[in-house]
C-alpha cells in the first residue's frame, strides 16, 4: 500500500519561490509507485492549499492567481490520524482529501526551517522528514548556532551579535566592538537564508549601512570577520545525530563583481537542471565544482567536521554545511548549517552515488524510524495534582 506523503512548500519567508522550485525537484523525485504525492501549498499569508494544479510550475507565474482556483485547506486530527479537508465543503459535507501518513516540509528561513512547520506537524503527531523542532529552530537561528558550535570546540571565525534595537542606544559600543575585530566585515540577519540580508563593511560608514539593511529582515544581527583570501566548501549530511554520512564535497563560485556568494549567484545563474526536474534548477544551479582540488587532508577534515556539527545541533534527515577555509593556513572554519538546503543538497549525493529518488527514500525511512522510537517514549505523567487541587482563600472574583 502506497503511503500519502504530503510535501510542504512555500511559507512566509523571503526565500517563498526557492522552496517552490526545490520542492517540486523533491516531488517529481518521489517514487510514485510507492508514494502517492500531495502537494500543500502555504502562501505568503499563511493559508494552506492542495490541488494537483500544484504540480504544474507554470501555475506559479501568477500567485494570486493560483490561490484564487486553488482549494484552502485544513488539517485535523481524527482518530490519530492526520486528515486533510477543503476549507470550503458543500453543506454538512466533511469530505477529506486525503489522510496524511507522513510529511515532508520543504521550506527554507523563517516561518518553515526555523521550527515552526516542525511545532506545527507535532501538534498533530504528523510523522515529517528532516530536523526536528529544536534542531530545526537551533540551525536557523545563527546566534544559537555560533553559540553551540563555539561551546563544542568547533572552528568558527570571530563573532558577535546584539539586537538591531541596540544600535540606538550602544552605537560606540557596537562599533567599537567591530573595530577591534577588524574591517572587512560580514553583517547577517540571525535567520534568513540565501544570502538575503548580508553584506560585507570595509569601514565603519559601511558598516551602519549593512546594520540597517540587515535589520530589515531581523531582530538580531551578527557580525563576523571576513576570511581573506578564502574558498567556499560545502558538504551535505544524510542520517540522525549519531549515524550519518558525507556526501562528496563541492566548492562555490560567485560573480567576480561580488564579494560574497548572494542570491543572484545561487538561484540565478542558469544551471543545468537535474536529469527529470524540466528544467527547474534551484539551487543545483549555483556555479560549482565537485570534488574539489584541496590541499592534503583537508576533505577529511571537513568531512569530519561536517559529521561533528550535525551530531552536536542534534540534526537529522539530509543537511548541508557550509566551510570557509583560508588559504593562506588552510584553517577550515564552520559557517552555517542548512537545515533544509536549497534543492536538498541532491547534486552532491549524485557523486556519491545516491540518486535523488533514492536520497527522498531514506528521508522517508529516517521519518518513520523517528516515529518509531518516539511512540515508545513517554511524553505524559499522571498526577493527582488537579484532583487534589483547591484554590486558594479569595482567589474567586479576584482577577477583574
């Protein structure tokens, strides 16, 4: 028997169309022979919809249009199952579309890798694919992140953060604290992806240009110092915390005019689209070269890292971790993880011999192995607490 997996896209993020292009590289390689595919929609309001006019990516040239003859639906737990419904039913009618077995969010930045499409398939003990809620919540937001990765003796370069508020009340400070790291810097909203947000500051006007441009997208902004000359390497991990792989490794390239690896580099480029996807690239795109050349045991070494650094945010189902090294010392440091990578990472497990249909299986199979252990352990305690409870003398009619 087939299982209903539904794939969850979109959401109220900056990064909306990404996750619309990687989910349907996900969906068209989903096996359906074992899966009956159903696409749900979240649009930049937060409603959800689910039609198979979703499979069609030239229904999204027009957003407004799509929701518009598109159903709104809803999901309901009954009788420990997860049901999808119409918003809209005919009169005492409760017809489901579908019973969900599983999901599998494909989402990027706020409002969907950050934990809260993971709390909300919690609430309704929907088995899902990837990181769970903490973990999710802990890799999108790059000040925890730095922290624990900081804390668990992993490479990192030289960090602070303060909240955007900040900047009008410790102004000196802050730029005082920049300083002493030392121009150029990097300047990051806490939790976007896709490079929307950051820039780099070679001198302290720069920089309060780069604050206030990263402020837009952020309560909480960090500031790091620039690897100079520096390589970027990525590298993808499929598993749970303690039993997981490396892919092989790739390094990224960006336009010569930019400083950093921005939007337009990743998304924009025009790549070749993976065998299947019709011409739908994402992040597949992004000029690149696989199995880069590296000094000696380097690739170990950040394979190794890689390894550590989803076992230490408690990461699960396939991730991709970004590298910066410097030539100069071949020191490797972690940059960020991605818990939910643009196009999820499949062009660096085709090199390693996983086909993207078969790397949408193991997510799967990791899904349902989580689901396993967690129907084992205990999550309610009884107590006689309220039995026993009474309130106390002229608590009543005290609260007005």
């Amino acid at each position: 028997m087939k299982l209903n997996i539904a794939v969850l896209f979109g959401g109220e993020s900056v990064e909306h169309e990404v996750s619309i292009i990687s989910a349907h590289q996900a969906m068209e390689a989903l096996d359906r022979e074992k899966y009956h595919v159903i696409p749900v929609y979240i649009s930049k309001d937060r409603k959800l919809y689910s039609s198979e006019a979703l499979m069609d990516m030239k229904n999204y040239r027009d957003l407004n249009a799509l929701t518009a003859k598109v159903p709104q639906v809803y999901f309901v737990n009954e009788n420990n199952k997860t049901v999808m419904r119409p918003v809209k039913a005919p009169l005492f009618s409760h017809r489901e579309i579908a019973v969900i077995d599983l999901a599998i969010p494909v989402m990027h930045g706020t409002n969907g890798e950050d934990g809260t499409i993971q709390g909300f398939l919690e609430m309704y003990r929907l088995p899902y694919a990837g990181c769970d809620l903490i973990a999710a919540a802990v890799g999108q937001d790059k000040v925890l992140q730095k922290h624990a990765l900081e804390n668990s003796g992993l490479p990192i370069t030289e960090w602070f953060w303060v909240y955007a508020r900040e900047m009008d009340t410790k102004k000196k400070e802050i730029l005082n604290q920049a300083s002493r790291i030392g121009y150029p810097l990097i300047l990051k909203p806490a939790c976007t992806g896709s490079s929307v947000g950051i820039s780099i500051a070679h001198n302290e006007k720069e920089y309060l240009i780069s604050f206030e441009e990263a402020a837009r997208y952020d309560s909480k902004i960090i500031t790091e110092k620039v690897v100079r000359p520096m390589r970027e390497i990525n590298c993808s991990v499929l598993g749970e915390p303690c039993d997981a792989i490396t892919s092989v490794l790739e390094e990224v390239f960006h336009d010569t005019e930019n400083e950093l690896l921005d939007f337009h580099d990743k998304y924009e480029q025009g790549g070749k689209a993976a065998k299947g996807s019709k011409g739908v690239s994402g992040m597949a795109s992004t000029s690149r070269c696989v199995n880069p050349d590296l000094p000696e045991g380097i690739s170990d070494e950040i394979k190794r890292l890689a390894l550590e650094t989803f076992r230490v945010l408690g990461s699960s189902g396939v991730c991709r971790i970004d590298f910066l090294m410097d030539t100069l010392t071949n020191q490797v440091y972690v940059n960020e993880i991605n818990t939910i990578p643009g196009s999820l990472a499949y062009y660096l497990w085709l090199d390693a011999g996983v086909p993207f249909p078969a790397l949408m299986d193991k997510l799967v199979e990791l899904a349902l192995e989580r689901e396993r252990r967690r129907q084992s352990m205990i999550y309610s305690y009884e107590t006689d607490l309220l039995k026993n409870y009474s309130e106390p003398t002229g608590a009543k009619g005290a609260k007005r």
